[in-house]
C-alpha cells in the first residue's frame, strides 16, 4: 500500500504550480524586478490610455517607457 505523501506529492505539486503562474510574475524593468501581479491587466492598459501610447506588450517596450509606467503606477496604482 502507498504511503498518502507519494499519493498526494504530484498533486501539490501541480496545485502549487498553477496557482503561482497565473497570479504573479517578475518582470525587468532597467536596474529592478519587479512583480507583475493582476492588477497590471486593469493598470498598464489605462496607462497606455491615458499617455497616448500605441498598445504594446510590457516587455516589447524600451526601458524609458518601462521606467515611465513603473513612475505612473506608483502614483495611481493604489487608487
């Protein structure tokens, strides 16, 4: 009879696996990581909005404009 850790181990570890993707990732930004969570899906296209910006992924971006939106989403991140 297997032990219920051997059992359960590949489900955990799937579990812990999905779960992690889809919330949270690290992006570069020049000279940081920082963590690209949920709310960039609302934030980063209101950005692009709101400083007349072509719709880009983050990481096609150049540093400046990277740098930019980490500057804007301190300001209205929290909001």
């Amino acid at each position: 009879m297997r032990s219920l850790p051997r059992l359960f181990a590949p489900l955990l570890i799937s579990a812990a696996f999905t779960t992690g993707c889809v919330s949270h990732a690290r992006v570069y930004v020049p000279y940081d990581y920082v963590s690209w969570n949920n709310r960039e899906a609302i934030l980063y296209p209101q950005w692009e909005h709101d400083t007349h910006r072509d719709q880009l992924e983050f990481t096609l971006r150049s540093n400046t404009d990277m740098l930019e939106y980490w500057k804007w989403r301190q300001k209205h991140g929290e909001q």
